[in-house]
C-alpha cells in the first residue's frame, strides 16, 4: 500500500509541476507526517525538489500514454523497423508493451516463424494476423490507459518460458536509476522478462534519457542493445563502450 501510494504522490507531482504538502495532504487524505515521510523516499530518486512550502518536479513532465502517439511518431517507428532487423527466425522473443515497441510488428517479414510473448494488445492484435507466429499472452488484467494486460495469478508464469530477445520500453531511462517505469503490475512482468532473456534491447528515443519514475526494472549495464533514433550522449556513449552495450541507431538501416 505504501509503496502504491508513493508512485501515486510522484506522479501527481510531476502531472502538476509543483504541489504543496497542504495539497497532497488533501489529494491522499493522509496526515502531513505521511507525506513528509513520502518526499523524503521520493527525494532520494532526485525527480523532486523541496521548494517553499512543497515541492516541485526536476523531471521533465512526463507525457501521458494516451498522447504519446502524437510525440515523435516518426521516431518511434525508425525505432521499430531498427529493432525488428535483430529478429530472427525460430527465436522465443518478448515485446513489451508501449508506443515505441509496438512498431517492430510493422516491420517483421510477414512469413518469420517466432515465438511471441506480450503483454501489449497492440502487438497481440498485429500478430494474431501472422499465421506461422505463435503467440503467447502475458497477464491476465487489461489495463486500458497504456493497452496492455498486467499482473499473473502465478508468480512463476513468466519464469516457465526461455526468452532469447526481449524488445523493452521504459517511461524514463537515466545511468544511475536504469530502465524505469512506474506501474507496479507492469514492473512485475518487466522485471521477470529481463531477468529470463539472453539478451534484453532497449528501445528508446531521445525524449526519455535522463528522466527516472518510481521503479527500477533494469539497471542500464543489463541492457545488451540500445536501440534509438539519434547519437547518444557522450557520457552515454562512454557507458556503452566500459559495459559492452551495442548502440543501434539509423545508419543500421
């Protein structure tokens, strides 16, 4: 329950830019010891800063789901066709669900054997139409606002399958906090899949570097393959060479 709550104080905070604690007393109907205690953990994180009175967001406002098709289309489908050239036939792979991710099924040869764990309805809709993919669903709950079934009533669901690639989104990626997200039921999957695949590839387009939410999934030295739009940063670029992360962008294509 606590840890639900801190993940809604943190949004809330960056959904309103600055809050005051009065405000997020009201929000939550929790005393101000509470949210006191709340900012100090978040604080930690370094996605918030106390100012007068409250606090205020040193993220950059992160976009709901349900616009993030309308922020860097294009991108996130040069992201996609990249991915899909590092499927090949007969492997056991996962995509995650997201806006970015969900673009490698526009791009895989239309007759490729695979096999296919999601937990993204977009990617269940767009396979479903590929007769030689067997397709395997993850969670059991469907969450409307990201597209995307959550949560398992067995804890070892995930830990049955063997996963050669898994193809992951992340709502903010940083070097010190990794590949993050802030959905508990979401964190869950994300942090099984990672955890079976050979080898985990992070898609990711400019927007999301440097930003951290509530949950770590992956710390970035896990990842095998960043895959995004444009040159990373230099400090990134060092961080792929010292931990032997392949960096994949445009000029794959």
């Amino acid at each position: 329950m606590k840890e639900k709550r801190l993940q809604l104080v943190e949004e809330f905070i960056h959904e309103k830019g600055t809050a005051s604690l009065d405000e997020l007393c009201d929000h939550f109907q929790v005393s101000k010891n509470t949210i006191r205690r709340d900012i100090t953990k978040i604080l930690e994180k370094g996605t918030i800063q106390k100012v007068y009175g409250g606090v205020r967001s040193v993220t950059d406002r992160l976009v709901p789901f349900e616009n993030r098709d309308h922020a860097n289309q294009e991108e996130k489908r040069t992201i996609g066709q990249i991915a899909a050239t590092f499927i090949e036939e007969d492997e056991i792979i996962f995509i995650d669900s997201g806006t970015t991710t969900r673009n490698i099924i526009e791009f895989l040869p239309k007759n490729i054997n695979l096999t296919l764990l999601t937990n993204s309805l977009d990617i269940i809709n767009g396979a479903a139409l590929m007769e030689n993919i067997t397709l395997i669903i993850i969670g059991n709950n469907y969450k409307r606002n990201t597209k995307s079934f959550v949560g398992t009533d067995d804890s070892n669901t995930i830990d049955k399958y063997n996963v050669n690639k898994a193809f992951m989104a992340a709502t903010g990626v940083s070097i010190s906090h990794g590949l993050t997200n802030s959905d508990l039921l979401e964190y869950e999957i994300k942090k099984r899949i990672v955890a079976k695949a050979e080898d985990v590839f992070l898609l990711a387009d400019h927007s999301k570097y440097n930003k951290s939410t509530l949950l770590t999934y992956c710390p970035l030295k896990d990842v095998s393959t960043i895959v995004t739009e444009q040159p990373l940063s230099d400090e990134y670029t060092t961080f792929c060479t010292e931990n032997n992360i392949t960096i994949a962008d445009p000029n794959l294509l």
